[in-house]
C-alpha cells in the first residue's frame, strides 16, 4: 500500500485521540459520580442526630430540644432547625398524595450533592410521624468532594500528560526503532562492513520505512560490489604487472652491461606496450564498473560493421576461414560503434586463437523479433562447462591443462596469451549497451567449439 506509514500514523493518532477524551471523559466523569454522595458514617451521624432530637422532643419537650440544638449548631458550625411545614391550597387546588409522599423541605441522605455549589445543602431527614422534619445545613466536614481541587488537577493535567506521553513514546518507537537500525547499519557499513544490511528486520513492516531500507541494501550492495570489485582488480593488475615489470628490469640490467643489447631493446618495447595494453583495458573495466557509463548512441549499420570486423579477422588470421553470414541489405541499430566494434572484434579473436589453423570461424547475424542476435562459433576445444561463466570475469584464464578437449596444434600465432581482460570488457560494452551476452560449448560428435551468444537491442533507449 502507498503511504503506508501516513495511514499507520493517522490511525495510531486518530485513534488514540478519540481513545484518550474518551477515557478521560469516563475517569472524570465516574470519579465525580462516586465523590457525590456523603459519606455513609456520616449519613449515619445525620441520622442519629435527627434520632436524639426525635427522642429529646417527645421525653424532655422543646426547651430541652432547643438547648440540645444549640449545643449540636455550636459543635458542628451549622443551623439546624426541627420543622412541621403546613401547607395551605389555595383557590380550591391540591397536591397530588404522590407528590406529598416525597415532598421534602431540604435534600434526602441519600440524594447526590452538586460539587460546585458554594453553600453547603440543607439535609432533611423526618421523624417517625413522617411529618415533623429535621433540618440541618450539612456541615462542613461532612462535605463530599473534598479532594475535587487535587482530583481535578490529577485529571485535567496529569492523567492527559501521561496518556499523551505514552502515545508520543509509543510513536516514536514505531518511527524511531527502524531508523535507529538504519542508522546502526549504515554506521557499521561506513566502518567497512560491507555485509551488513538493514531490511531483514523490516521485512514485517511493508511501509516506506521498509522501503528506505531496501534502498540502502541496494546502495550496500552496489558500493560493496563496486569496491570488493576495485580491489580484486588492483590487486589482480599489480599481480599482472609484476612479471612484465620483472622481464623489463632484466632487460634494462642487459641494456646496461651490453648484454644482447639489440634483443634487449625489442623486449623492452614489447613489455611496455603489453603493460600499457593492460593497464588500458584495466583502466577501461574500472570506468564500467564504477561510472556505469552512458554511451554516445548513433545509428549503426550493424551488417557494414560486421563485415569490416571480418575482413580486418580474416587479415590478421589468414590461415583461418572466417564466415559471415547476414542478411543483405544494410540493418541500422541505434547503439555505439566503438563499444560494439571492441565487444565483437575481442570475442573473434579469442574464437580464432583457439581455433586449430585452417579450421573456421563463423559470425552469424539473426534478426530476432525484439532483439538482433549475432553467434559467433569457433572450431577450438571449447570451454569446461564449470568456467562458462567464470571467462566473462576480469584476470580470469583457463590453464593450459584444463582447457576442454585442448590439441597440440591448437592455435594459430603464438604462445602469446592475453590478461583475461578481452571477454569482461565485452561483457560490460554489451551490458552498457543494453544487450546481453553468454557462451556455450558446441556439443556434437564431429565438431567441438565455442558458441558466443550476443543480443542487442534494436534501440537502447
Ligand atoms: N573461443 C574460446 N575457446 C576456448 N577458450 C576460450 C575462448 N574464448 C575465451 N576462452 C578462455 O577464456 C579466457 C578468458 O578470455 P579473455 O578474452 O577474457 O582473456 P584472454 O583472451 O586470455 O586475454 P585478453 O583478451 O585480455 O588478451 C581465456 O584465457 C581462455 O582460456
Ligand atoms: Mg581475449
């Protein structure tokens, strides 16, 4: 879902909102209700009074009573009065009984008592005749709510406070606990560990926090690739260089004494154009792998280009038959020459060094529905089907030994061999040019070789 961690947000607060008034509506609400009502002690007290005025007034009289009052009003800060209310209809009107059963001149024990209300209520409780009436202003110790102020405070502030501290705490877990995961691998990853990876401890999330690791795994995984790859070809070339530099100190120490000075010289020129072809095509496969380079697309005659590269092959290996097979009429590919021509030229020379002399090397162009093949086939010894893949990396040979099905008269020139640069730059032009590229033996009784498979796009873009 798009905007996951948006909507994730929007109900842990919406919902937690509406949660939080609610909760502490009902608090407020239910705590208020329970701090209504007096106290049963003293509704006990209420009642005993009323009981000991009853009792005063019919054992002692009024005078008594009156003087007991007194005594209770002084003690308990408050007026009490003993009433029997008459009431007068008039015009010919009555009360209905139902009401003069619950008619009360101050409030029952057992009714609520509003909290806010500066004056303290009149209590009402009735004598046994249910007529005379007990009055009394609720004193103030028997007051309800006493604590409203501190409650209040608790609810109003402190209960909210907290609430709102948990959901912040909890949100920012939620937010923070991935971050801080990011934030942990990208600081191992800057201190070299190039393993490390952050979404495997996302994957349950699926929100845009997943989404942010996943783009930093790809990041690792290219800049890892990217510098394990730098440093497999710095240590590669300085490896490939070593043996050139030596045979070129030997030839200067020749130069110096007079030794063969003329062969001397010839070496010295041979090794340092082989060193400076390497360290070309070294320096060519680090700008493919690190720029990822664009190239400058022209339109090219594929058929043309294929034809010049043949005849320039068939020059050079003139003991060699090599076949073009293409269609006639000129096919125009958006791609880059030079790219191309390099791609194609390495893998017909490596095809024709490992083709016995006088055997055939065939180039084949086949126009493919959405893409342009062209096969290069070779009638060398082919490739152990576990190094197919493994020729295409840079500084990779197959020793002489392992190569497949190998003959003594295996090859044309020389016993020169390349670096293992040619194909691992072919493969890095094909790709940049959109293209692809793999290789496979031919697996027939009469005939053994190499087939390699280049596709291209019509278009690159
Ligand atoms: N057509 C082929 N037949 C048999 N083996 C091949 C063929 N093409 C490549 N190989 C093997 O694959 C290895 C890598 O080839 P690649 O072109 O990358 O390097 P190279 O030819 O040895 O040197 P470079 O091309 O850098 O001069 C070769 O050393 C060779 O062992
Ligand atoms: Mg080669």
């Amino acid at each position: 879902m798009k905007n996951r961690l948006l909507w994730k947000l929007f109900s842990i607060i919406a919902v937690g909102t509406v949660i939080f008034f609610w909760l502490i509506d009902l608090v407020a609400s239910h705590t208020e209700e329970s701090m209504s009502y007096i106290d049963l002690g003293y509704r006990a007290e209420l009642r005993a009074y009323a009981k000991d005025a009853e009792h005063i007034l019919y054992e002692e009289g009024e005078e008594a009573l009156s003087l007991w009052v007194k005594e209770i009003e002084e003690k308990e800060d408050t007026w009490i009065a003993i009433s029997r209310p008459v009431i007068n209809n008039l015009a010919d009107t009555q009360l209905s009984d139902a009401y003069l059963s619950t008619f009360t001149l101050g409030r029952d024990l057992e009714w609520k008592i509003h909290l806010y209300f500066s004056e303290n209520p009149t209590m009402d409780i009735p004598f046994d005749d249910g007529v005379t009436r007990f009055l009394i202003q609720l004193p103030q110790r028997m007051r309800p709510g006493k604590n409203l102020f501190i409650i209040d405070l608790l609810l109003q502030i402190a209960l909210p406070f907290l609430i709102l501290c948990l959901i912040t705490f909890i949100l920012y877990r939620y937010v923070m606990k991935p971050l801080k995961r990011l934030e942990k691998a990208t600081r191992r990853f800057s201190e070299g560990d190039f393993n490390v990876r952050a979404s495997e401890s996302l994957t349950q999330r699926k929100d845009e926090l997943t989404r942010l690791s996943s783009t930093f795994d790809n990041m690792a995984d290219r800049i890892s690739t990217l510098i394990i790859d730098q440093r497999q070809l710095l240590a590669d070339l300085s490896h490939e260089l070593r043996t050139p530099l030596t045979r070129l100190n030997i030839a200067v120490d020749c130069v110096e004494q007079d030794l063969d000075s003329q062969n001397a010289l010839e070496r010295l020129r041979y090794e340092s154009s082989n060193m400076q072809g390497l360290i070309d095509d070294a320096l060519t496969l680090a700008w493919f792998n690190t720029e990822s380079p664009k190239l400058i697309l022209e339109k090219v005659d594929i058929t043309s280009l294929l034809q010049i590269i043949v005849d320039d092959a068939q020059y050079e290996f003139s003991q060699h038959t090599v076949v073009l097979k293409q269609p006639d009429q000129a096919l125009f590919i958006n791609s880059a020459h030079q790219a191309l021509t390099a791609a194609v030229e390495n893998i017909i020379r490596n095809g024709l060094f490992h083709t016995p002399k006088g055997k055939t090397l065939t180039v084949e162009l086949k126009q493919e529905s959405h893409h342009l093949l062209i096969e290069i086939k070779d009638q060398g010894c082919g490739v152990p089907e576990e190094y197919l893949e493994e020729i295409f990396k840079p500084f990779f040979r197959i020793k002489q030994g392992d190569q497949k099905n190998q003959t003594d008269e295996r090859s044309v020139s020389s016993q020169k061999s390349g670096y293992g640069l040619g194909l691992a730059l072919a493969k890095r032009q094909i790709l940049a040019l959109g293209g692809s590229i793999h290789a496979k033996n031919i697996e027939k009784e009469t005939e053994t070789g190499l087939m390699v498979f280049i596709e291209l796009p019509y278009d690159v873009s």
